[in-house]
C-alpha cells in the first residue's frame, strides 16, 4: 500500500434493501454504490463527479461513515474503519470531516455561529490554548467572516457566508481528510467562485486533502487533482483530471462532457454533441454487464454479458470500457 | 444606506413611490403608442410593499423580443428576472404588488389590461415552463388530466379529442409510449420526463410566447442537453418567441440570441449574444465570466469572484446597485453613487447601464479582464 | 392495492384483539386490586341481599372463579358466538356478541347499547355535516380573503368555539332556545327517526349546532392553514399560469390537495365521536352510548364499561382503518 494513501477503498458496496409485499419481504435492492476501487492521497484532491443515481452521495457518506458498508473495505491512515462501531469511530471523526450542500438546513437554526463551529470542541473534548471562544474566532476569520459575530444566528447570514460557517465548523479539529457535498451548488454564481478560493487556500494552508463530491464539471475540472467519474454506482472513469478533460476514455465521460453548455456562442453550431437517449437506469435494476451499455452508441454483444474491468490504459487513467474513445475531447481544451 | 433619495422620497413604507428615481430617464407620455414588436417591455416596474420596505425587485426593465427569436435573462438569485416573467404572465397578486410601466405583447398592453384579458391569454398566447416539475405539478392528477385541462381551458373540444392532443403533446416531446404514459402521475416520471411533460403541457395550446425559468436547473446535465436541445427544435416549428431565466451562462449561449443582464432589478447589459460574450461592458457581467471557471479554456489558477453579496431589492444601494461591489467604481468620480446610470448604446443593439466611459471600459477590459478569461 | 388492504385488515383485527386484551385485563384486575373476592363480585350480579348460594350460583354461572385466560378466552368467544350460563336448571343464554350482564339491571350489556347507538349516531353524524360544511367552508373563504375583516371575525369566532366548553354552549342554548324562545320545544330529548322525523331533527338541532360549533371551529383553523400553505405551491402557480379561472384553481387544485389531511382527520374524529360524544350526550339528556357510558361509570357496572370500551374501541380501529386506505386511495404518491 502506498505510504502516501490517506484512505484505501476496496469493493465498497452499499445496498439498499427493498421491502414489498404482505410479510415486507426483501423484493430486491437499491444498489446506489457496487463496488468501488480508489484511493485518495495526501494533500489532493479526489473528485467524485457524475449525475443522479450514480451513488456519489452515498459514497461520500461511506466515507465519513455516516453509513455502514454492506460490502467491501475502507481503510483511513492504515486502520480499517469499515465496521467499526460508533463509539470507536468518534475519535477518528476529529479526522475526517464533511461540508454538506445546503447551507440553509445543515446549520441548526436555534443555535449562534458560536455554538455551531464551537461543538465540535465540545464533543470531541479538546482543549484549546486560550479557551474555545478565542478558537472559534480564530476559525470565523480564516474562513473570511467576522469574528464579532460570535453571537449571531444563521438566518441573519446569506447563503455564502453560511457555507463558509460550515466550514469553518468543518475544520475547527483540523481534519486531514475533508469530503465535500456539493459545497457550492446551492450558491450563486459569484459567491461559488469566493467558495472554491476559500477552499483551495484552506487546503494549502492547512495541508488538507479533499474528496469533492460534484456534478458540474466545470468547477471539478477546476479544483481537482484526480477525478472519479461515477455511473449507476461504479467508477467508469478515473485519473488525473487535466489528462482525463483533455483525453476522456470512457465514452459516458465523452456524453458528459459534451454536454455542458459552453458559454460561447461560436460554438453552437459546430460543436460535435454527443445526444445520449433516454434517462439514467433506475439503480434498483441496473442493466446487466457493463451498465451504461443501454445508452451508449458503440455498445456491442460483449457489453451486454461482460462487465468490463477498469483497466490502467495509459498511466495515470483508469477506463472501465471494452471499447474506449482515444479522440481528442471535444471540449477542445487549449 | 439609500439617503438621497430617501430625503427626496421619503422612506418608502408607508407609501408606494414608483416615479422614477433621480438620473432616470423621465417616461411621461399620455398615451402610450402600440409597439411594432411581438413583445416589448417599457420601463416595467414591479414593487412590493411589505412591513420591512418596499422591495423593488423589477425597477425599469425595457426590451424587445421578436417572433422565433430567444431572449436570455441572465441574473443571480434576488435580481428580479423570475418576478419579471410572472410580471410578464401576469401572475403576481393584485393586492401585492404594484406594477406601473407597459407590457406589449402582439399589440396588447397587458399591464393596463383586466385581469381577465389576462387570464384569456395566459396559456394561449404566452406559456410558462417553471424550474421544478416535480413541485409544479399537481400531484394528485395524473399528467394526461393536467394537459387536457390546460387544452380545454382554450380549445372547446370534447375530453376524447383533448386527450388525443395530450399524447400527441407527449410524443412530440419525446416521452415514450405516450399513449400508455399520459396515465401516469407526475411522481412516476423521472426528472427530464416531467420536465418534457411539463413543456408539452405548456405548448399544448400553440403559445407564441414561452417563458422557461430555470427551466434546467434541477437537472442532470445530459438531461439538461436533451431539454435544451428540445426548447430549440420547438421553437423552430412553432416560431415561438423564447424567454429563457437563468443563472448559468453556458445555457444562454447555446440558445438566446440576445442577452439581458440583471442586477438588483435592472438591465446592467443588453445586447446580442455574441457581443455579450465577446466584448462584454457591464463591470457585472465581467465578474460574471471571470468567477465560472470554463471547460473550453486553460484551466484558470484562481477564479476572480465579485467581492461581497448580491444586494438585498430593500434596501438597493443609491446610484448604480452595483457601485459597492464594483472595482471601477472609484473612476466615476462620484457618480457611481450618487446617479443610477441609464441604459446607453454602445454599438447598435448593445446597451449598458454604466458610468464608466467608453476609454475607461476598454482600457479595464484589455488590462484587467480579457487576459484573465 | 389488496394486499396493503388486507394487511391493514390484519393490523385492525390485531388492535382490536389488543384492546379487548387490556380492557378485559383491567376489567379483571381492578375489583380483586379492590380487595373484592370473587364472592363480592359474584354478589353484584346477583341483586339485592344475595344468600351464600345464590351468590355461590352466579359465580359458577358466570365462572368468576376460572383463571384470567380462561375468562379471557370464554369473553372472546361470547363475543364472536355467543355464551350460555349454565346454573343448574337455569340456562340463559347470550347470544353473539355477548359483552355479559349489567350488574345494575341484570340485562346483556349488548342490547342495551345497541340501542343507545342509534342516538350517538345521529347525534355524531348530523353534527359532522354541519361542521364539514361550515368549518370547512369558513376556512376556506378565510384563507382567501386572508387579512380582511371576515377573516379575522371568523377567526375570533373560531376561538371562542374552541374555548367555550361543550356544556357551557349546550346549557345557554338550551335556556335560550328552549326556554326562553321555544324554538325547539324537543330538546332535551330524544324522539327516534322512526316515530316522527321532524320531531327526531327538532330535538337533534341543538345538540347538533353545539358539538358542530366545537369541531367546526378547529376545523375552520384547520383549513385556513392548510389552504394558506396549499395556495402558496408551485402547482397552484402552474394551474394560473395555465389560463384556468381562478375560481377552478381554488377548487380543483388547491382545496383538493389541502382537503386530503382533512379527510384523514374527519374519520378519526367521527370514528372517536361515534363511541360516544359524552358531554353533549349529558347535557341534552340524549340517551347515547355516551350517557351510557357516564352512567357505568358511575354505577360502577363492570361489565357495561367493558362493553362500552369495546364498542367505541372498535369505531376507532375500524376509522383508522378507513382512513388509512383512503388516504392512499386519494393521494396517488402513497406507496402500499
């Protein structure tokens, strides 16, 4: 195992069971995460990107072990925490931490700014140098708010500002590993872009590795080292984010791509769009083999009975694909 | 925060004052000529007020849209561009808020009008696409019940032949197996599903105006390419104007043809997509490209975000609303604060609401902006 | 469908075998926590001065001596086929359902609240009409016309029919329209359906207006806020923006959706009201299940409670019942 691995993931899979019937019998299951391979290093930062049903919430709540695997190994810092229960899992959340998506219902709106990024203290029962009150102050102004407003609610905050809040609940431990729910996908535009400043100088200032959980593409392209692209609960892609924008294998990552907007209308009219048909499976019944075989425009007999592996193309890329794109992206990265 | 004019006007709450404010162009005509456009906006104002303070969410909005043609509004939560297409349906509440300027649709004015002119028009003539179709669904009716209804509002024909319209709505929008969908509650289709069912309940009655807000927004982005791409070949075929709200710039670049930049109310820029994009002039619509990080350009070290936070519409900063977040602001020599800058032509179609002279905005765009983007 | 239906059929069997559990656990535990031996109960059913045997007779008649289950058991199975007491050459028999003897009067529990039914029936039902009507009706117009003068005079109406206790409202209607203007001669009484109809709702309106102005008032709250929520969803904006009159939106749209927690909330309220709208029963003297269950109480009539507690708890499992399915019956996103 590479000394470097801040958390090793093997064969995560996490089901849910699915009760019909007059007995509430087990009809079938949910299969939101089947089987997932990565590993997270120190000090980068590992995107999760896909759409809905692909499993990457849930996988961001393995993680932090706010669910308990029903299948595979997690492994942070050399210990495996898959099992664990709560009670030995509570000292290691001091080192893992999570940013959720919303900031208006993850912040407990009876409590001050000062109770909520002052609890994590409180819980854990660390002792800080000048008393808590100083620390969280301290933790209000890294993250770009005021710490004279120690005392105020959340409702009096904009939405911006609450993210920050709960960031800087987020790091009032200094975590290693921090995973982050769509941090700024509740925001608008001009605030998402002070978010992600925010965070990429936390992490080099506090040397912090991230795991981002995401569906625009074009911020994880900004903010990530590596990318995982997530489809129906497996990784179909993952490598270094600039080689895999640049060289998309996996022709789900090709769709995907295609089909941001541009925001450049010169390219309305000559941009090769890659249409995909339909909506996503449902993960209750994933199609067999390799799941994305019913959307996808080369899929052959092969795809239809065997699952294709995820394979190390080219160094640094991972394709799970009988029959990967080599082109150029036509994103026509510079 | 807003004192000149509030010692010119007093402070608003207990009184709605929609005269224009000082440095706005006067719009005291007697009789308002018909426009020669599909649909045209006159300085269009929508306030509210409400215990806190007036909320001044649309405050002189002024544009033109012409049959099969696409207008993009582009702006932030609390810049006012949803309640200018309810201003435009006429579906704000008569008690709350108060509306003065002209809407013209097709040679109507719509603000003047009764309010069940309105209603007549509302489905037929202009149609509305909202962002969540799970929410503006009913959830009790199934989708066919809700397109015949919407049918049968305009159209007097029998429920068999309504319901032979909804199908064909539902095909031509791409839902498969139409004819056994068109059964099914909204609950049962998945999101780009309901969207298109909501779009096809939508156009049922030919509108030749349709307004989308967000249309896209809560959905997966291949979703969203499939959605957009259907918005535009219905347009083509129906030759439908096109008002399409919403944040992402991407989206307005693959469908408007012109752009309207909203900030705190106002139109900050308006002009031609290409223009926009390439030689944009609003010190807004600058922070706006500059804080999206792009796919299609090198990967950017640091985004440029617009310092501070989207102005609350009670409490709009005095001059120009963007003054307190704008890097430029001190070149004015005080105008950014004390005078609301009018929308001015820049280069034929292309207008800015800015103080900054035509010098100042290129010699920021060449050296601050354009080399960052 | 059928099968949330019919495991919902076995939840209410299930409550109910629970119910009669408890009831007849109490029934059975409270005279012997007394002090009572089974010679004192025994002499309860027998009437005035009991002699040793007589009161020996009762008790193997009635087999007071068995063990709980063993009374249990013979309980349920007279409820559902009926019993025969054997003394000797004494044989009475209790036919299905069987809820055993008053103390008081020596007659079967069964008939006598079979009788009392008819009278908390339309009692219970005559006063749900009016209320549904009225209180929904009146929090529907309030929701509308949201701060206007109706609005809050209804709501100020609302709360003082939510205050003012049932009695209070019974007696001061009936000294004003009984007494004082002899509008409704009959009230205080009851005259059956089958004797004069006109005379059965004369009797029946002031009962009906007092416990009707009670529900009518939470329910007029009620529906206020569930309109004033309902017509602030996006659907309902959707509807408008449909071109529909505003008239179809409110009725079709809006109070179709608020209506549905209502619904749920009516049956249980009827089912619970049906057992025996006790307070009103009192005051106008209407000889329900209500009164009858007052007057057990008072007597102390073991076995009529525990009739009475079985019957009510029977209303209320099967409105529960009722209102479970129809709530996924009208609500389509309700998954069975």
């Amino acid at each position: 195992m590479d000394k470097t691995d801040l958390l090793t993931v093997t064969e995560l899979q996490k089901h849910f069971p699915v009760r019909r019937g007059l007995l509430q019998r087990k009809a079938g299951a949910v299969q939101a995460v089947d089987g997932l391979d990565f590993n997270v290093r120190r000090g980068e930062t590992l995107s999760l990107v896909g759409e809905s049903g692909c499993g990457k919430t849930t996988t961001g709540r393995l993680l932090t072990r706010l669910l308990e695997p029903t299948g595979g190994k997690i492994v942070f810092e050399g210990k495996d925490i898959t099992h664990v229960s709560r009670g030995a899992m509570r000292p290691l959340r001091k080192d893992i931490q999570m940013v959720f998506q919303d900031p208006y219902s993850s912040l407990n709106p009876r409590h001050t700014v000062g109770t909520i990024v002052g609890a994590p203290f409180r819980l854990q029962n660390v002792q800080t140098p000048n008393g808590i009150k100083k620390a969280v102050q301290d933790l209000l102004e890294l993250v770009g708010l005021n710490p004279e407003h120690y005392n105020r609610y959340p409702h009096e905050f904009s939405g911006g500002q609450r993210q920050r809040i709960g960031i800087a609940r987020t790091l009032a431990l200094r975590p290693k590993l921090i995973v982050a729910d769509e941090p700024v996908s509740a925001l608008d535009v001009s605030i998402q872009a002070q978010v992600i400043n925010l965070l990429e100088d936390l992490q080099e200032e506090l040397d912090l590795t991230y795991v981002m959980i995401a569906h625009d593409l074009s911020i994880v392209r900004h903010v990530s080292d590596r990318v995982a692209v997530m489809y129906l609960g497996k990784i179909v892609e993952i490598g270094n984010a600039e080689q895999l924008y640049a060289k998309p294998r996996h022709p789900y990552t090709v769709a995907l791509m295609s089909a941001v907007p541009i925001p450049d209308p010169s390219r309305r009219t000559n941009r090769a769009r890659i249409r995909l048909t339909g909506d996503v499976p449902s993960p209750l019944n994933p199609p067999p083999a390799c799941r994305f075989h019913t959307r996808c425009w080369k899929a052959q007999e092969i795809c239809r009975t065997q699952e294709p592996p995820l394979a190390e193309l080219v160094p640094g890329q991972q394709v799970a694909c009988h029959f990967p794109e080599n082109t150029t992206a036509s994103t026509g990265a510079a | 925060m807003d004192t000149k004019a509030e010692e010119d006007w007093g402070s608003g709450d207990s009184f709605v004052d929609v005269r224009p404010r000082p440095g706005e162009a006067e719009y005291y005509d007697s009789a308002p000529k018909p426009s020669s456009s599909f649909l045209e906006l006159r300085d269009l104002r929508v306030h509210f007020p409400t215990d806190d303070g007036l909320v001044r969410s649309a405050d002189g909005l002024s544009f033109t849209l012409e049959r099969g043609r696409t207008l993009g509004i582009v702006g932030e939560s609390g810049s006012g561009k949803s309640v200018t297409s309810l201003a435009i349906m006429g579906l704000h509440k008569q008690g709350t808020a108060k509306i003065t300027g002209e809407i013209w649709l097709d040679g109507e004015e719509l603000v003047a009008a009764s309010a069940e002119r309105v209603r007549e028009l509302r489905g037929k003539k202009m149609a509305m696409i909202f962002q969540d179709p799970l929410s503006a669904l009913h959830p009790y009716y199934t989708i066919g019940t809700q397109i015949i209804e919407a049918y049968r509002i305009h159209n007097k024909v029998s429920k068999a032949v309504a319901r032979k319209h909804a199908i064909e709505m539902l095909d031509r929008v791409g839902i498969p197996q139409p004819s056994s969908r068109v059964d099914d509650y909204p609950h049962q289709f998945s999101g780009g599903m309901r969207q298109r069912a909501m779009i096809a309940m939508a156009l049922s009655c030919d509108p030749e105006l349709l307004i989308a807000d967000e249309p896209t927004t809560a959905l997966d982005v291949t979703v969203q390419a499939q959605i957009l791409d259907l918005i535009r070949d219905l347009q083509q075929e129906f030759n439908s104007a096109v008002i399409i709200i919403t944040h992402d710039l991407g989206v307005v670049a693959e469908l408007a043809d012109n752009i309207m930049v909203m900030y705190a109310g106002r139109t900050a820029e308006y002009g031609p997509v290409d223009d926009i994009f390439n030689r944009p002039q609003h010190p807004y619509t600058w922070g706006l490209l500059g804080s999206m990080p792009r796919l299609d350009k090198e990967r950017a070290d640091r985004l440029l975000p617009i310092m501070g936070t989207p102005p609350s519409l009670i409490n709009v900063p005095s001059g120009c609303p963007f003054h307190p977040r704008c890097n430029y602001a001190k070149l004015t020599g005080g105008l950014s604060t004390d005078e609301v800058p009018k929308l001015r032509s820049v280069d034929g179609d292309h207008s800015v609401a800015c103080h900054l002279t035509a010098e100042q905005r290129l010699h920021a765009w060449e050296t601050d902006i354009k080399p960052n983007l | 469908m059928i099968t949330f239906i019919i495991r919902r059929l076995f939840a209410a069997v299930l409550m109910l075998l629970v119910v009669s559990m408890v009831t007849f656990a109490v029934f059975f535990l409270v005279p012997r926590l007394a002090g009572q031996t089974t010679d004192q109960l025994a002499a309860q059913y027998v009437g005035k001065n009991p002699s040793p045997t007589q009161i020996h007779a009762m008790e193997v008649k009635l087999g007071l001596d068995a063990p709980l289950y063993v009374q249990y058991g013979r309980f349920l199975k007279g409820i559902v086929a009926g019993q025969t007491f054997n003394d000797g050459p004494d044989v009475s028999v209790c036919p299905a359902p069987c809820f055993g003897y008053s103390f008081k009067n020596q007659e079967p529990v069964w008939p006598q609240m079979l009788s009392a039914l008819p009278v908390t029936g339309s009692l219970a039902i005559g006063a749900a009409i009016i209320w549904v009507v009225f209180g929904v009706g009146i929090g529907v117009l309030s929701a509308l016309r949201r701060g206007t003068v109706f609005d809050r005079a209804a709501m100020t109406v609302a709360l003082a029919g939510v205050s003012l206790p049932v009695f209070f409202t019974a007696l001061l209607s009936l000294a004003i329209f009984r007494d004082t203007i002899p509008l409704f001669p009959d009230a205080g009484t009851f005259i059956p359906f089958s004797q004069d109809p006109l005379r059965w709702a004369g009797a029946l309106v002031l009962p009906w207006v007092t416990l009707a102005f009670l529900y009518a008032a939470l329910y007029a709250r009620l529906t206020r806020a569930g309109m004033l929520d309902t017509m602030n969803e996006d659907f309902i904006r959707t509807a408008r923006a449909k071109g529909l009159v505003e008239r179809r939106v409110v009725v079709k749209h809006g109070l179709r959706a608020t209506l549905t927690p209502i619904v749920t909330i009516f049956g249980l309220d009827l089912g619970l009201l049906i057992g025996g709208a006790v307070l009103t029963e009192t005051a106008f003297s209407l000889p329900g299940l209500g009164r009858f269950a007052v007057n057990a109480i008072n007597n102390k009539d073991l076995p009529e409670i525990l009739g009475v507690t079985m019957l009510a708890g029977f209303f209320v499992v099967m409105a529960n019942l009722i209102v479970d399915i129809l709530y996924a019956v009208i609500d389509p996103r309700v998954r069975y």
